[in-house]
C-alpha cells in the first residue's frame, strides 16, 4: 500500500484524487438484528464513499457506532467510526479505537458528542474525560508514534484517515475557524460540518478557512440534509442541538402545499448542495436525513453526484476488506 | 456572583492581578519550598478555593488555565472542555445544557480579545486534564510543575497555531 496514505480506506483516496466525495450517515437501529443495519447500508451503499455509524447522536441510545462499524467491515461497506467523548474516558476510547481498527475501519470522526440533557436518559453521568480536540491528538499519536498515550507501545499501530466536527453556524462566529484551526493542528485530515442551511454565513467562514490557509491542510464536508416540513425544521432548530436554519427557509416550506412539502425539502438540499459545491476549499458534501434514507440516495444522485467514483473497490468499501455476503445473513 | 462577574468583565485588570500573584507566588518559591508543598497545599486550598469560587465559579481542577482561556473558568463548562466551545452553543450565545446561562466559551472568547497579555493563549492546544489534582492548589501545582505534567506520549504544542487574530 502506498506509504502516503494515513489509512487503507478509500475516502481517504476519493479526497486526496480531488474528487467531490460524498459521505452519508446511517440511522442506527434500535434492535438487535444485524439485518436492520445492512438494509440501511444497502441504500446508502452506491451512492456515497463512505458511511458515518453515530455514537449515540442527541443523547439516544441506539446500537452502539463501534458494533455497527464491525457489521458493515464484515460486509465490506466502509464506515466512518464516530467516537463522542460524553460516554467513555480515555481508556476505553483508546482500546474501542484499537479494536475498530483491527475490524477494518480506516475513519475516525471525533466528536465531543450532544449533552445527556439531549436525550432521552438525562439522568446519566456525563464522562467528558477528553475534548474532541485532546481526542483528535490522542488518536494521532496512537497512529503515527505507535503508543498509547501513556507511553505504552502498540505492537501494530492503526492506519486511521482522523475526522473532526465543525459548526460554522453557531457563536462565537469569529473564533469558529480558529476552532478549526486547532483541530487541524491536532490532527484532523477531513472535516464534517453540522447542517448547512445557511449558505451565505457559510461562505462568509469558508473565506475565513481560506484566509487562514486551512482549506490546504484539511478536505472539509458540508453537512446537508433535507427537511420534511416546516414542523420538522423548527423542531430541529429548538430541540437538535446546534442546528441554525434561517426563517426564510422556513418561510419556504410554510408556503408549499402539503403533500408538495416533502419534494421541496429535498430540493432546498440539492440547491444547498451546488451552492456550496462551488465555494473555493469545499471537498464534498455528508448528508445526514434523519429517518429517511430513501431519499439521501435521490438527494445525490438530483445533484449530479452520480456514479460515485470506484477507486479501491466499489463505492462505499474499503479497497482491504471484501465482503462476505455469507457473513451478512447469518451475523456470527 | 455578582460582584464576581463585574471583575469578570474586567478580563485586563484580571489578567495583570494574575501575572502579579504568578510573580509573588514564583518569588515566594524558597520560602515556601521550605514550609514544604504539602503542608502549604493543605493551608492554600481552602481560601483559593474560596476566593476562586466567588470570582471564577471555580472547580478546582488543580491545573489552573484562567489566564489562558479569558479568565474564565472552562471547568464550569458542563462538557469540561478546554479548547474551546462545543457545536451546541444557541444562537443567543447561550449554553446547550443550561439555556439561561451564557456558553463559558462565548464569554471566554469575548473577554480574550481584551487581554492583551495572555488573550492570544486562548488559540494553544490544552493538554487531557489530569484528574489526580482535582482539589488540590494549582498555585502550589504551578510551583512544583505538577500542573505541565503531561501523559508521557503526549506531544506538547507549545507554538500558538495562528498568532495574528
Ligand atoms: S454551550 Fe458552551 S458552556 Fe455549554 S456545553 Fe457547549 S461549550 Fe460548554
């Protein structure tokens, strides 16, 4: 495998070729059936580069992301292992790290993760041992200096592509690309952003990024996704933590007739898309839509983001491991 | 807690009385080297804690960053973080977790811009905290090094990223 190459995975390839990438975010189940996964994954499969498996996203327990990440590997889907810093301390991260490697993941996104107060079980502990940023750098040195963080040797380190999080859309504006700026130092290789529904802000922090050279050190990915109604948007914007989506849009829906509603989400977030498209310093897009995967895939392919590029496998797998429809039944 | 946020919003005044207290603290160094830094912790604790309390809603980490995070207490941030806000911050500026408290980093961000001192210090990359010295006097941490103890593989940027705001 080629040495300049921080991972095995192949969005790590589709950026570093200069392509627009497209990543996706899986729903996770509520259940104990591998299949509920793979259904998901199906959909997501062919039109997008890689598959983000949330660490219990809004404080909901769902199935873990590192038991996803180990049944779409099996399958040879390539998942991007989300890891929040609100549940585990640093022991158990770094051994969760290890051991999703081991399985096959090449991505990591780090996040600090919602508050328990945004979930459903708002009685638990919150851990908070490390910020996404110490998390980011932890995981850095485990990969390229072959350690735990206290020292200890790794006999193979893991080959990771290191993502982070990025939301240009809440305050403190001015700082948010500062903020970026150290997770870059730290050691982030790609960035995921909250939902864009606000272009213009966004292009005002783009020239920012630019400014401060940082669109040359890391591939940054607009967050997209579709909105269902105008019930929908204002739910997320008061009860989803950091997501901003202006009145106008809102306005938007509110004046489309019922059963047109659905459609016009959908095109808001094509628009969304070539918008940012455009803008200098953008690497692609991940689109997230709660609940409603059917329509990520129409989403890609109205935005003329079809067919995904097959560098290292097929769309959506990593270029090691190759799938084993056996495996994909039967679960173990 | 009120007069504690009229200093607060004083981040310049703030920031000369802690390179003064720093001075005194590192020139008191032999004096206090001698009494024993034990000792000392168990007598300093008390009142920093108090005095800190009241000004910083201070938490006690022993690893004290104020000067470098716009003399504001990042511990009393619900997530704990130490290198700036999360992405939950509302668009008053306000806290995810506590809607009618502003966001520590909002406030923290603000008050650095008007610390010509340690305000770029806000930009550095903050170490995993070491939860060994919670309680304990981060004066007295600071004289001994206990509080730029780093875990062993960590690779300390000392260097700010971007200096120029
Ligand atoms: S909004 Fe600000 S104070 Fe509240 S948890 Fe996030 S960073 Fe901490």
């Amino acid at each position: 495998m080629n040495n300049e190459y921080k991972s095995d995975g192949r969005l790590e390839r589709v950026l570093r070729s200069g392509r627009f990438a497209v990543t996706a975010e899986l729903n996770p189940p509520d259940s104990a059936d591998p299949e509920e996964v793979y259904q998901a994954a199906l959909v997501l499969s062919e039109v997008c580069d890689a598959i983000n498996a949330t660490d219990g996203s809004g404080a909901h327990c769902h199935m873990s992301s590192v038991a996803i990440c180990a049944l779409l590997t099996r399958a040879g889907y390539a998942p991007i292992f989300q890891v929040s810093c609100r549940d585990r301390n640093r022991i158990a991260i770094q051994g969760d790290v290890l051991g999703a490697a081991a399985m096959g993941v090449s991505n990591v996104l780090c996040l600090t993760g919602d508050d328990v107060t945004a979930g459903d079980q708002p009685q638990a502990k919150r851990v908070f041992d490390f910020d996404s940023i110490q998390l980011l750098r932890t995981i850095k040195i485990m990969r390229d200096q072959g350690m735990f963080l206290s020292g200890r040797k790794l006999t193979t380190p893991p080959r990771l592509f290191l993502g982070a999080a990025s939301n240009p859309f809440v305050p403190p504006y001015d700082w948010r690309p500062y903020r970026l700026a150290k997770k870059i130092e730290a050691g982030a290789d790609f960035i995921q952003s909250q939902y864009c529904f606000d272009v213009p802000r966004f292009r005002q922090f783009m020239q920012k990024v630019r400014d401060l050279g940082l669109h040359e050190q890391a591939f940054f990915l607009v967050g997209v996704g579709p909105l269902r109604s105008e019930k929908a948007a204002e739910f997320m914007r008061t009860k989803v933590p950091g997501v901003h989506i202006p009145d106008a849009i809102i306005e938007r829906l509110r004046k489309t007739p019922k059963e047109k509603k659905v459609e016009e989400g959908k095109r808001i977030c094509v628009e969304i898309i070539q918008q940012v498209r455009e803008i200098e310093g953008v690497s692609g897009v991940h689109v997230m839509a709660y609940r409603q995967e059917e329509l990520v895939a129409e989403i890609i392919s109205e935005a003329g983001l079809l067919p995904r590029p097959r560098i290292g496998g097929l769309p959506a797998q990593d270029s090691k491991v190759r799938p084993r429809r056996g495996n994909r039944v039967n679960g173990v | 807690m009120k007069f504690g946020q009229w200093l607060q919003n004083h981040p310049h005044f703030l920031e000369q009385t802690y390179w003064l207290t720093h001075r005194v603290f590192t020139w008191l160094d032999p004096l206090i080297a001698r009494l024993g830094y034990e000792r000392m912790d168990r007598w300093l604790r008390g009142p920093e804690e108090w005095t800190k309390r009241i000004v910083f809603d201070c938490r006690m980490c022993g690893q004290c960053i104020l000067h470098s995070t716009g003399m504001t207490c990042s511990m009393s941030c619900p997530k704990n973080l130490r290198n700036g806000p999360c992405g939950g911050v509302r668009a008053n500026g306000h806290c995810e977790v506590f809607p009618d408290k502003p966001c520590v980093w909002v406030q923290a961000y603000n008050r650095s811009l008007e610390m010509p001192r340690y305000g770029d210090e806000i930009l550095l990359i903050e170490p995993p905290v070491n939860r060994q010295l919670e309680g304990s006097s981060a004066w007295i941490n600071m004289l001994t090094g206990q509080d730029k103890v780093v875990p062993k593989a960590w690779d300390q940027i000392e260097v700010i990223p971007i200096a120029e705001k």
